[in-house]
C-alpha cells in the first residue's frame, strides 16, 4: 500500500518566523508529499496566514470541548486560529506534564472527532532499549493511546525517547524492527485499514539521514523537532521524502 508521506516539524517553544517563505516555497513544489508546521500556540494564526498551502498544526489539545480548564486550548479554538493538526502524547508531554495514556487516549479522540489529523506520538527510553524491552514498551504505549475505532487522519510518530534532540538516531534495523512492530498492532487493532495508518519516525531527523530513514520499510515520513527550525536544515527533509 501506497501511503503519502507527512513531513512534519514540531517547533517546540521556539519561534522559527523568519524561516517561512523559504520552507513555503519548497513545500508548494514537494509533489507528493504532504507538510506540516507546528507553531507555539500564539503564532498559529500567523503561520497560518504566511503558509496557506501547508497543515499548520497545534502541539497540544485539550480532550474537552470546553470549560474550567485554565491554560487549556479546544480543538475547535484551534482549528478557528487555523490548525487542522496536532500533536498528542510527545514524550516531554508525557514526561514534563505527567500525561498518562488514558489521557492521551482522550486527547487523540477529541482531535479526530474534530476533524485534525491527529499524531499519536509514542517512544521509549533509553533505559528500556538497554533492558531489551523497546517493543513491549512502545507496544504498551500504542495499546494505551489509540482510539477504539480508526478514523481517518489517524497517524502514530515514533520517537524514541534518547535520540530527541540528542543527536543520536536509532539503528536503521532498530527503526525497521520498531515500525513494523507498531505496524503488527495497528493491523491487529483496526484490521486491514491499519495499513493505511502512517507512522512517522521522529529523533534527531537531519539532512543527511533523512534519505536513509524513508527508504526504511513503514517509515512514512518524519516528525522533526530542532531541524525544522531553520530552512536550510528542514527543507533538505521536505525535498528527501520527496524523493
């Protein structure tokens, strides 16, 4: 099955402004493959006004449509500022905010009701791979976040925990063996519509690896979080899943 790849930058809490026309322009000529751009909250609006012809996405949602909940932002307050994606489950959410599954789980739910394509992020540690357990972890995780029925915009990120922002990146049979794993649950999950699922790879994706990653088996695209910041590291990803 043919599945189009999603290139998908998280910028964290970080601003990227001055970077927007270039990552524009080689986005609208990527034939194929579809972009993202993943703000801080307030820019959304504005990112969304310079990029018109790329998913903007939120890097966050709330699980209730509204109320007493200070701080927190709707699924359709985002999608009135101009989001159509969001991030759920990244592992410092997970960690820094103490996000369970269930709460993720609830999350993924709320965005796909709405209409967002939704990245489902799980990843484990690096005190897991040590101890040999990677896959039943992730596993875990993936059981804990999905949704009980597929919906469209459905997509899962692999990111193992040790390599965000570290600079190392995993073994490409370590990212062969974990994809098809997730594969493996989505399938058993949803039937033969878990083939359509993408699952991104995400930790430390830069120019001269991302080629190397997408060539991988189940690897449909990348979640990229510090290269995405600049356009002459994140463009080089775009035009790389282009092929």
């Amino acid at each position: 099955m043919i599945r189009r790849k999603l290139i998908a930058g998280n910028w964290k809490m970080n601003a990227a402004m001055g970077e927007l026309d270039a990552i524009a322009d080689t986005a609208s000529a990527s034939s194929g493959v579809d972009v993202a751009v993943c703000p801080p909250f307030t820019y959304i609006a504005a990112v969304k006004a310079r990029l018109p012809g790329l998913l903007i996405g939120a890097q966050d949602v709330h699980a209730e449509a509204q109320g007493a909940h200070t701080g927190s932002l709707s699924a359709s307050m985002l999608q009135e500022a101009g989001a159509s994606l969001v991030i759920v489950g990244h592992s410092e959410r997970r960690d820094q905010q103490y996000e369970s599954d269930a709460a993720v789980r609830a999350k993924a739910q709320a965005a796909l009701r709405a209409g967002f394509t939704t990245v489902i992020c799980v990843g484990e540690s690096e005190a897991d791979r040590d101890a040999g357990d990677a896959l039943s972890t992730v596993g875990a995780q993936l059981e804990g976040s999905l949704p009980e029925e597929l919906s469209d915009g459905l997509v899962v990120a692999y990111e193992p925990i040790w390599a965000i922002g570290t600079g190392k990146t995993a073994g490409t049979g370590d990212i062969a063996e974990m994809h098809a794993g997730i594969r493996e649950r989505l399938v058993a999950r949803y039937g033969p519509a878990g083939q359509g699922v993408r699952i991104l790879y995400g930790g430390s994706v830069k120019p001269d690896n991302a080629a190397k990653i997408f060539a991988i088996p189940n690897v449909d695209g990348a979640l990229v979080g510090g290269a995405s910041l600049k356009a002459s590291s994140f463009v080089p990803i775009i035009q790389a899943a282009a092929g």
